[in-house]
C-alpha cells in the first residue's frame, strides 16, 4: 500500500519470490534492494492460496514473469511494464522492454 504514490519507481527485484521448508510459497516485499537483508528480519508477505487459484498472489506473480521480457527480470528493471500494442492470449511475451508511465498507472486505478 505504501507503494502507490511511487509506484512508477517500484523494481522487480523489491518482490521476491520465496518458500521456506514446509511452509507455502509466498512474496516479499523489501523496501530497497541495497539494503543487506539482516537474519530474522523480513518484509511484508503475501501468501499463496493454493485453495483458491483465482486470487493467488503468487499464480498471478509467476504468470506476470512468464509474461514478461525475459531480459526484463533483473532486479533493478521495473516491476511494472506498459503493455504490447498488439498482443493476443497466445502470445508468449504480453510487455514491452519499457516501465508503465505514471500517468498511465493512475489511469489505471482510477478504473479499479
């Protein structure tokens, strides 16, 4: 939620995919990716919900990255991509190589 006003700065490497043994898999969120990540501390997480595919953070993380350049996966590349012009269901690759602009993001939640 913090994010929302600096959305358009946000990078792929702040949501990290994780899975600690026995436990579900689940997103992070660090803050800022130079920062050491020190032992016991973590970010906020979100929790997959293997019950329920429809509204599965992690499905729709995993689906995202598919979808995405794959030299668009670094950390510092931006987590949020403007969509191709022209893209079907079938296509392989949904995003361009560019960051969704912030006008365009604030378009968008005003929709939501």
């Amino acid at each position: 939620a913090s994010t929302h006003s600096r959305s358009h700065n946000v990078y792929w490497g702040q949501l990290v995919l994780k899975k600690n043994e026995g436990e579900l898999e689940y997103l992070e969120w660090k803050d800022d990716l130079s920062a050491e990540v020190r032992t016991g501390e973590s970010g906020p997480r979100l929790f997959a919900k293997p019950d329920n595919p429809g509204s599965c953070p992690v499905a729709d993380y995993k689906e995202y990255a598919k979808r995405r350049p794959l030299d668009m996966l670094h950390d510092y590349d931006p987590l949020y991509l403007a969509p191709k012009p022209l893209c079907s269901i079938w296509d392989q690759i949904w995003y361009c190589r560019k960051s969704l602009t912030k006008a365009k993001m604030e378009k968008i939640l005003k929709v939501i």
